[in-house]
C-alpha cells in the first residue's frame, strides 16, 4: 500500500511531482548500526578522532549528545530499538534469548516498513548473530564470512567469530542472571583462550568483513535504485566490537603517545561491588591482555590506538555507503539514521567493556538526517532514548505507528532541538548470584538532567532494594562517588526515588503521548 509521505513540521521532502499537487514520494530510509560505538566522534565535540562520514551525516542532520539504551549489551539492546519495546517488555536481557520466542506477534521495525510496502534489505550485524529475523526482510538478509584475522600468525584464530559464538564470562553472568542459577547457558571463554585482542595489517579495506558489509551495501544499492517502491537499507557494522581489527592505513592516524588515558581508572567510590567488574570477561578472554587487575599504561595506550582506529576504519565503510547514495541520486529523498548499540569503557572505571549502567556504556551516539531538515547540523541536549527510533521513522515516513512502541518520536526535537523533553531516561542490567554473593538482582538506571540514580532491586521481588547509586553530574560528571548514603541527600534520594517509581511513562516529553 503506497502511502503518502506524511510532512513533519521543519522538514521539506516534496518532489516536483508534490509541487504540481501530486503526493510527495516516501523517503527511503538507511538505517546504519555500529557495534560498540562511543559517543567519541568529531561531531561530538572529540576533534582527535578521525571521522569525517559521521561527521558528515551530523553536519546535514541533528546530534543526539544524550541519547541512552535501555541495556547495554548488544541483543537486549537492539532487540529494544528494533521493537521499539524494553528488556522486561521483551523478556531479552541476555545473549540467547529471541524476542520470536517471548512476544511472537511483535512487528519488528524494519518488517513494519516491509508491512507498509517498502522493500526492505538487511546485510552485517542487524540483529545479534545467530538471532536473526526473517520476517524483517523483503529478501534473505545477507552476511559475509570473512576471516577475522588475516595476519598469517593469526589465521589460526580466524575459526571462532567475534561475538556469533563466543559468550564471555561477563555476558555469561548477565544470562545466568535472567535463568535463576548459576550454570552458564553457554561455557563463557576463558581468560586468553581466543585470538589476539587487535590486529594491524598492510590490506585493502574489503580484506575485512566491514569492507565487505560496505561492498554488499553499495551492491545492494545499486539493484535497489532501479526498483520502483521506496527501499529501507539496514547496515550493520561489527567494528569497533573486539577484536580490533583494522587496516594499517587507519592505524596511522594515531600516534598511541599522544592518545589520553581515562581520567578515572578506579572504581566509584561507595558504589555496591557488583555496580562494574574490572575483571570483565569480554577483553579479557583475547590474547595480549592481562587475565586480571590493571591494563599496563603502554598497553592501554595501544589498546585505544585500537579502538580508535578501527572507528576510523568504520566511518570510511560509512563514507564509501553514503558516495553510493550520492552516485545514485538517493540522498535528497533518504533519511539517514545511524547509531550505536551501546558504549564502552576504555579503562573508565578500571574497566574495558560494556555490561554496566555507567553513562560510559548507557550513552551512545544517535544521528539522524533527513532532507530538507530545518536545523540541520544542530545538536540537541535533549534526554531520548533507543526505543524512539521506531516511532521517529515511522512518522518521518507517514506510517502508522504499532500499539507496541514505548518511545516516542522526535519529530518534535528535529524542528525544536531546545525545546522540553523527557525528564528521565531509563536503562537496566542484571546481575547473577555469582556477582551478588547469591542474589538474583537488576539493576534499574534512571538518567536525569543532572543525575543518574540506579536502584539494585530483587529479580523476582521488586520491592526488596539491595542498594542504591546517585551520581550527580553537576559536581562528578565521571561518575566516581557514589553519594546515595550522604545524610545530606536523604530527601533528594526520596524524591529520586519518587521519579524512580513513576518510571519511564512517568518522564514522557509535554504533550507527546506515550504509543503504547
């Protein structure tokens, strides 16, 4: 069903065909996710990374400096933007577990455009590997099987993918946690046991398998073009996920020196044991890296040169995406979305990974960018959250909007970006026995303007709190003091903790209503 393309207030997507009095087209939609993707670009203010594509989309679209996850580990957290739904509404908390299975009727986002006649493609990482959804796509979903390593030396290791089959002890715990028990639903690495952590080789950029996901892409593209209905395009990149991987011409745009270390390499103070593991799995279980405590200075140092370089490799994947879309004279009509699944800690907190409530790991980078667009290149402070994203695009595209969804759109921010938003953003992560000395318990993350406040509470009993957090970001914006047990702040946390209650339909943006 060919429906009109419905005008959202700030944004200019006529044709001439609209101007003569005809409908306008349907934008197309691409629709980019990179995995493990800090809000550490250059259109976020971070000028020492190289990142000229991203920077590129923010400069015609609009920068969400604060836009959080709902769990901060990549199924859960996808499944939530993907559905539109959050981890309890999902039931996904954990690495193994497919919405299929816990609310079998939900309309996936890009299966909603599929429903609405678009042709909808997917290629790389969509949905977690070994989680995909065939009701998504108008045609298979694509991925490449490339080596993960391609140095001769480290071949070997190429036989296990990053994060298909490989369940580190972190996310281990985080399944355990959701089971009641303490038997890891798969084996969790051991410290070590996989390949080298990063890898430097002298290739093309299509020797790796983002190269690839691009390739296919702009292939996917190019067929796409000719077709006659309006087209959604899912792009998954896998980097920066470890293990970093990248070609050496990125690589050189780093001097590892000259590359800052994080401020707060300890844990925060007062925090309950279990708030962050240093000792987290995910890193831990490549080559290189120390099976426990501090990450030597000049390995860490190296370590970042990693991570940002294979950023840098990312965003020429991006860029090489987006000539394809120019080539073709897509871009005037394509709304370009493209986002992380979560942060990272790179030795924030004594930690490098993800799996915590930190604003480290809940904050990730959100841009969006589409014709015509009133404030483009604007940034926003507003407060939003991943399960926006569906209601967004389904209004930017006029497509009715599922019972499901429990984001609202941002249509609003793209005319306004000043204008009041939700006063709360919430996230969540659990905890197994093992981690809490035998107490199955969640974490509930509430992000203020000016706080964060996070409430451990029992898994099956809610009402039973086992600690509580309160970092204020006026004064710590690192989140290294825990000051939830200060006397002085006895009536801010009632007041927290009111909010806290209300949760997130109780922090909906003025007069925009909740769509579930």
């Amino acid at each position: 069903m060919n429906l009109p393309f419905r005008l959202v207030p700030g944004l200019v997507l006529a044709s001439l065909a609209f101007a003569a009095g005809a409908p306008p087209p349907r934008p197309n939609i691409l629709f980019i996710a990179v995995d493990d993707l800090r809000p550490e670009l250059g259109c976020y203010g971070k000028d020492y990374i190289k990142s000229p594509n991203i920077d590129g989309i923010a400069k015609t679209g609009i920068v969400f400096n604060r836009a959080y996850v709902q769990q901060a580990v990549c199924s859960p957290s996808r499944t939530s933007l993907l559905t539109g739904a959050r981890p309890d509404t999902t039931k996904v908390w954990d690495l193994v577990t497919h919405f299929r299975d816990t609310i079998p009727e939900v309309v996936a986002l890009p299966e909603h455009f599929k429903n609405q006649g678009y042709f909808v493609q997917g290629v790389g990482k969509v949905y977690h590997p070994g989680l995909n959804d065939p009701r998504s796509w108008s045609v298979p979903w694509m991925d490449p099987k490339a080596p993960v390593y391609v140095l001769p030396e480290n071949k070997p290791f190429s036989k296990s993918r990053d994060d298909d089959d490989i369940y580190p002890t972190a996310v281990a715990m985080a399944q355990n946690a959701t089971k009641g028990d303490n038997k890891p639903t798969k084996t969790p690495t051991q410290a070590n046991s996989l390949g080298p952590v990063y890898e430097c080789a002298d290739v093309p950029d299509n020797v790796y398998e983002d190269g690839q996901i691009a390739d296919i892409a702009i292939s996917d593209l190019k067929a796409i073009s000719k077709r006659s209905e309006p087209f959604f395009l899912a792009v998954g990149f896998r980097r920066p996920h470890l293990p970093w991987v990248a070609p050496k011409k990125y690589w050189d745009l780093y001097n590892p020196a000259e590359i800052d270390l994080a401020p707060n390499p300890f844990l925060p103070e007062g925090a309950p044991s279990y708030a962050i593991n240093p000792d987290d799995g995910e890193m831990r279980t490549y080559k290189g890296v120390p099976a426990k405590g501090p990450i030597p200075a000049e390995l860490a140092h190296t370590l970042k040169q990693a991570y940002f370089s294979s950023v840098s490799f990312i965003d020429a994947q991006v860029g090489r995406v987006l000539a394809e879309l120019d080539r073709l004279g897509l871009r005037q009509n394509t709304i370009i979305v493209l986002w992380g699944d979560h942060g990272w800690k790179l030795g924030e907190h004594a930690s490098w990974g993800k799996h915590t409530n930190t604003e480290n790991d809940t904050n990730a980078p959100l841009i969006l960018s589409a014709p015509g667009m009133k404030n483009a290149g604007a940034h926003t402070d507003a407060i939003v959250e991943f399960v926006d994203v569906y209601p967004t695009l389904c209004q930017l595209a006029g497509l009715p909007l599922p019972a499901q969804l429990e984001g609202s759109s941002l249509t609003a921010l793209l005319d306004d970006p000043k204008r009041p938003w939700k006063s709360a953003a919430f996230s969540q992560y659990p905890r197994n026995p093992a981690e809490t000395g035998g107490k199955r318990l969640m974490g509930y993350s509430m992000r203020t303007d000016r706080y964060r406040f996070t409430v451990w509470v029992g898994r099956d009993d809610h009402s039973k709190i086992d600690a509580i957090e309160l970092y204020d970001h006026q004064v710590d914006p690192l989140e290294n003091v825990n000051v939830a047990k200060a006397p002085a702040n006895a009536a801010l946390v009632d007041q927290l903790m009111a909010q806290w209650r209300k949760g997130w339909r109780g922090a909906l943006p003025p007069s925009v209503p909740s769509h579930s």
